[in-house]
C-alpha cells in the first residue's frame, strides 16, 4: 500500500501511512524516510489506539480517534507545516478487501 498510495512521492519524503487491518484489529504507522530521520521510532511505538489494557489494538472509535489525534500532535512537534503546505498526496481514507 505504501508504494501503490504514492507515500513516498513527496517532496521532503515526509508522507505517512496509517495502516489499520479490521480483521487482526491492529494498527501500523509507516513513516517515509523524511518523517523517520525527523521523529523518534519510539513516539510512532508509543502511540495507543486502545485502552491502556491492549493499547496496540483499537477496541472502539474513541480510542481510534485518539491515536490519530496524538499522530498530529507529534507532526506539529518534530514536522510543523510550512507556509507553503499543499496536500501532495490525497488525504482520505482507503479501503481495500
């Protein structure tokens, strides 16, 4: 998915991909090159998007909600927007079976 979503076609390699997979009910946070020097693998580990009892694995949509909140907290830390800040790659969801 990384590769066909086009991740790492931005211009500072600082594209992110959210991976989540319902059925193993996980979720993976794959940074291009330009976000890994940037932002400790440790932050992208500590990420919780379940209770503090399974935090590695969502149970329900607030905890989902959550970790993607926390994702952007740590974007605006280590990689603030620019002044020139377009979307180079589309920001929506995709679903794939």
């Amino acid at each position: 998915a990384f590769h066909q979503e086009l991740v790492h076609a931005t211009r500072n390699r600082t594209g992110l991909l959210i991976y989540v997979s319902a059925l193993e009910k996980q979720v993976l946070v794959l940074p291009d090159v330009g976000l890994d020097a940037r932002v400790p693998r440790a932050e992208w580990n500590g990420l919780a998007w379940g209770p503090a009892s399974d935090p590695h694995h969502p149970h329900d949509l607030d905890h989902f909600l959550a970790g993607l909140r926390a994702v952007g907290e740590i974007l605006a830390r280590h990689v603030p927007a620019l002044d020139d800040n377009p979307d180079e790659i589309a920001n929506a969801p995709r679903i794939r079976s």
